[in-house]
C-alpha cells in the first residue's frame, strides 16, 4: 500500500513540477532533449531526437565551395544551423560541429560533368591554374565566408572547418577501401562509385531511381555502368592540377571529400547531417553510399534535415543566372545585418523564404523594437508582475518542435506585450530566447558608435581604405578590410552619412 501511494505521490508531482519529479538522477538536459523532435529526410517524418553518445551530438554541416563570395542564399543556411545548434545547446547537449571548405573537386555538374568550381574560380581572377594558387584562392573565400557568419552573429566557437585539400590521404584511403570491397571501378576519366552495389541507394527523400535510370540513356562511349554511378576520384585533365595516387595523379570527387573528412573527425556514425535540399537526391544519397560502404555500418548519419531555398521575388537565388544579393550589399543601404537574420527566422527552415527589400525594412523595424523593448525593461522598476515561466515553456516548446522559429518569435512578442509579466521577468527571458535566437538583443539595446578619432590607428586606416574602395565600386576590396576590421574587434556598419562603427 506504501509503494502504491509513493507512486500516486510522483504521479501528483509529475503534474504540477514534472522537471522535480524526474529527481536527481535527472537533468534538465535530459528532460528538454527527449522533447525535441525533427524533420528526418531520411525516414520522411518527424521523430523524437536522440544521439548516439549521451548528452553529445555530432554534427555536420555541409559548407560551401570556396571559389567566390557567398551570396545570402548561402548563408541563409547557416543560420539554419546555427538555430540548430543553439537549439541543441539550449538542451544542455554538447555540440561536435564540422563544417567543411570545399576547395577542390566540385565540378559545375552532379552528373560529374564541367570544370571544377576552384578552376573556374582562378581563371575568372585571372590566376594560374596552379595548386597554391587553389589553396590562395580558398582561403581568402573562406576568410570572407567566415567574417560573413561573424557578422550574422552565427556561433562557430569549437566548430571545426576542415578544407578537402587538408585530407587528400584520408579520401585515397577512402577511395582505396571501396574499390578492394567491390563497391568501384576505374574509367578513362577516373574511379567510378559503382550504385547498382548499393542496394538501399537512393532511399533519402525516396529517389525514384527506376525512373533515372530508365529514361537516362547510357551512350556506347559512357564510362559509367549506371546514370546514377558517381566520381570518387578524377584524373587531371589538360591542366595538369591534382595529387598522386594509386590511379594517376587527380583529385577527389565533390562527394567523397563530406565522407571522409565526417569520419576522420566525427567517427564512422554521426548523429545529424544538414545541407540543402538540392543536396537530396544526388550529393547526399551519394555520402551515404560511399560511407557505409566503406565502414560496414548504418546509418551513416541517423537525422538528416535539409533547408528550403531561399527566394527573391519568388525566384531562386542563384550564381549562375545573376539573380544574387550578397549581405555586403544589405550593409551598404544601411540593413544592419541581423535584420536579415530576422527575416530568416520569420519563415520555417523547410518553407522557401522570402527576400525583399519591404521585407527588410520590416524585419529592420521588427528587430529595433525588440532591442527598445528590452533596453525600457531592463531601466523599469523591476517590482510587482507576474512570473514568465508560461512564455519560456512555450517558446521552448516551438523551437524544440523541429525549430519552429515563427513560433517561437510570436511567442517572444506576446510576453513583451503582455503587461502582466514583470519586466524583469521580460528581460531575462528575452536574454535567455536570445540565446537562441542569435539576434544580439542585449548588444543591439546597448551598442555605442565609436567616433573615428577614438579608434586605434591601425582600424582608422582601415575604415579609411575601405571608404576609398567602396568609393570606386571595388567591392572585394572592400570585403577583405571588412574582414581585417572585424579581427580588430570593431563592426562596421554604411549608411548615407558615412560607415558607423561600434566596438564588438
């Protein structure tokens, strides 16, 4: 009878505290994590999320092509990570991020088809199509890339940024591994990823391969076995650029690079993958492939969560038909950046989000509003009002529900509107929202320009010379001493009256 009226006792403290009633034993990380549910592209639905080691999540993110800037349908998707993340860590789990550079073997086509994205990158600036030149060429894309997710406030502290040209070894290995199991075959043009070996091939986003493979014609002079067969390893062509190895000097296919790179830092199994949705059909299905293959073990990666296009007037934002906007181009009329991320979060990752300029001003004016909100709660008399614990279980609610961002926002802005929360309680749970939200509430409500004759000499220079570049249209320029002033601890901002410094 003791044992039944202990057990009607938790029963009762379940109700009304149900993080108390898991006990000591349990911790808070514990109770939100068996709450958190995603979109798996893999299964086609959403599920309970839970990792493969307690508490530690092993991510990666697919990164970008490091042979020019990055437009913001590019970063729109690392603020889809970067939510992901925070959300995680929100949790109480430990992130293990990577994201990848890659700095070779992309080519302009999945039907492995086309020069390779970094050739094509060095012969646009008029470089020699040398392997240092590559490298070069990487790296000032990837300090851009980096100094543009520092601007969008995206967490990258412990995240790993591997660049494919710094795991030749590992991908040769790799390569080797699935050629001595059966799973490839070499060609003229090189080593060939053998898909009709793989028999689940095609099962992430449920790829119609009968179709594909049916209406794909193979010619008689086709190196490969199946339309759907991919490159592992490329020979060089005219140009000569590439490494040694068991099969001629060459380089990596785009696919092989995410895999061996994922193992070599993360293990044979990680708990999440993100990238586009572009990336389902072809790229992503091709990881899996190879991966398990080469380790014998499945799944390669238990989650798998794409994000939808970003769209400008309901078209595609895309390099290839001009139809780009860059964040450079947001902070030259005056956008702070996180106006965008703003605009971002106001539309679910897996729905194609909308860019507009009213869109900005929108989010501008959403965003100041929040940073007025709390600078006037954090100077009122903090006594008197309710708790907003219902708020804070709401908001963790939609954001732990396959980051509903849209959610989560308007239950932010119906506790900054509801008068019978305290403002104390209004303001340390926006600082306890923004944690995830990113939008530097707490900065944005107490930044302070910097007047030029403050700054250190070495930054007035800067700001000088990029004056002088964005005056003559040298919008790379321009970018790179944008770079050297963030590293100098200061965040540069234009406007029609001349750029607006404040201290990081």
């Amino acid at each position: 009878m003791g044992a039944f009226l202990e057990f009607l006792a938790s029963m009762y403290a379940l109700a009304i505290d149900p993080l108390g009633a898991w006990g000591q034993a349990r911790t808070e990380s514990e109770y939100h994590a068996r709450r958190l549910r995603f979109f798996n592209t893999l299964t086609g639905k959403k599920e309970a999320f839970s990792s493969l080691e307690k508490n530690v999540v092993k991510m990666y993110n697919c990164g970008p092509t490091v042979y020019g800037l990055q437009h913001i349908g590019n970063l729109s998707m690392f603020v889809f990570v970067d939510i992901l993340r925070r959300t995680l860590e929100y949790n109480n789990l430990h992130v293990k991020q990577v994201i990848n550079f890659t700095d070779v073997g992309h080519l302009s086509s999945d039907a492995d088809e086309g020069e390779d994205k970094m050739v094509k990158g060095l012969t646009r600036d008029g470089l020699a199509l040398t392997l240092d030149n590559m490298r070069a060429l990487g790296k000032k894309y990837a300090d851009l890339f980096l100094a543009d997710l520092s601007t969008l406030n995206i967490n990258t502290k412990g995240t790993a940024f591997p660049r494919a040209s710094d795991y030749i070894p590992q991908q040769i290995e790799m390569v080797t591994a699935l050629e001595q199991k059966g799973f490839a075959y070499k060609g003229e043009s090189g080593v060939y990823f053998d898909t009709s070996k793989f028999s689940e091939y095609g099962a992430l986003g449920n790829i119609d391969l009968r179709g594909i493979r049916e209406g794909a014609r193979v010619s008689a002079s086709s190196e490969k076995r199946s339309p759907t067969d991919f490159l592992l390893w490329k020979l060089s062509g005219k140009d000569g650029l590439g490494w040694e190895s068991p099969w001629g000097k060459g380089y990596p296919g785009w696919h092989i690079e995410c895999s061996a790179m994922s193992r070599d830092i993360l293990g044979d199994q990680i708990d999440i993958h993100t990238g586009g949705i572009e990336h389902i059909p072809i790229h992503h299905n091709n990881e899996i492939a190879q991966s398990e293959s080469a380790t014998g073990k499945k799944p390669f990666s238990r989650f798998w969560l794409h994000r939808a296009h970003l769209q400008i007037e309901g078209g595609k934002i895309a390099k290839s038909t001009g139809n780009t906007v860059f964040l450079s181009e947001i902070i030259d009329r005056g956008f702070p950046a996180l106006a965008l991320r703003y605009l971002l979060l106001g539309a679910h990752y897996r729905t194609p989000a909308s860019f507009t300029w009213e869109g900005m001003k929108a989010a501008q004016t959403s965003l100041y509003r929040l940073y007025n909100a709390y600078d006037t709660f954090k100077h009122a008399d903090t006594s008197g009002g309710e708790s907003a614990s219902g708020y804070r279980a709401r908001f963790i609610e939609r954001i732990n529900d396959d980051l509903d961002t849209p959610g989560a926002l308007a239950a932010v802005w119906e506790m900054v509107r509801d008068e019978k929360i305290s403002a104390a309680e209004k303001k340390d749970a926006l600082e306890s929202f923004d944690s995830v939200l990113g939008l530097g509430i707490a900065e944005g409500a107490n930044s302070q320009s910097v007047a030029l004759e403050s700054m250190p000499e070495q930054v007035r220079a800067l700001i000088t010379a990029r004056e002088d570049a964005r005056k003559t249209k040298d919008w790379s320029r321009a970018d790179e001493l944008r770079v050297k002033i963030d590293a100098a601890g200061f965040a540069v901002k234009d406007s029609e009256k001349g750029p607006i410094v404040t201290k990081k």
